[in-house]
C-alpha cells in the first residue's frame, strides 16, 4: 500500500481511537458525518439534480467504507498489538494476514464500484473536487484534533 493510502486510514482510525475514549463514537461518527456533509456541500457546489443522484451513492459508499475500515479492521488491530502478535502461532498469521489482504481488496472494490457510480452521476471534474474536498476535510480534522490534544 501506498503512503498516500494509508494516511487517511491512518487519520480515520486514529480519530476513532480518540473519540473512543470518550465513550460516544456514534455522536462523535455523526458529528463528524454532519460536519462533513456541510463541508462537501459547499466546496462541491452540487446542483440540485446532482445532489439528489450523488448523496445517497456518497451515503452508501461511506457507511460500508466505515464498516470495513472502522468494524472490521477494528479487530485486526486488537490481534496486532505487541503482547497479542508476539503469542500468535504462524497459522494465526497467515490466517489474519489473509483476512487483512481480504478486507484490503473488498476496501479497494468498494472505491471502484463507488467511482463508476460517480461518474454516472458527476462529471469528472467535480469527482476531482471531490477527492480533493475529502482530503482537505480529513486535514482539518486532524488540525482540531490536534489543536484539542494540545489544549488539554
């Protein structure tokens, strides 16, 4: 995996690990999503026909992306912490390193279907927008998560 690939699963999974001691990740996921779809909605400058066809296709795409990455990488890195991989038998390994490229691919086959799906509906320049906005959008995140972490 890329580098450019892993710092938003990175990011993603290191906020969640943050909100997580607070106990709320359901408000915190909402919050967020909210925060976000405002962010998108105004960078995106989506006209009505294109909002109706592109929410419920970016909506989808971000609830399994969540359950992929978040759910069920959660508990592959549960198995990758220090004390836990070091009593894994090499069948365990093979066996979670397997599970990890599987996610890995379903991960890569839901970006995939998700832009065929865009480009039904956006032309290719607001898909860039798109990509573009989502990374700005996961760098400020990370900025007032930081700004946080520092005042405390």
């Amino acid at each position: 995996m890329k580098i450019k690939n892993i710092l938003p699963l990175l990011l993603f999974l290191t906020s969640f690990s943050f909100f997580a001691q607070n106990g709320k990740i359901d408000e915190k996921r909402e919050k967020i999503k909210a925060f976000k779809v405002s962010f998108l909605t105004t960078e995106l400058e989506l006209t009505s026909t294109e909002a109706e066809k592109f929410w419920p296709i970016y909506n989808a795409y971000d609830d399994k992306q969540y359950e992929l990455k978040y759910l069920k990488m959660k508990t592959y890195i549960k198995q990758l912490k220090d004390e836990n991989l070091k009593n894994l038998s090499d069948k365990e390994a093979v066996t979670l390193l397997s599970q990890i490229e599987s996610t890995d691919k379903e991960i890569y086959q839901l970006r995939e279907k998700y832009m065929n799906n865009l480009k039904k509906v956006l032309p290719a320049k607001k898909i860039l927008l798109l990509k573009k906005s989502e990374d700005d959008f996961n760098r400020k995140l990370l900025q007032q998560y930081r700004d946080k972490a520092n005042k405390d």
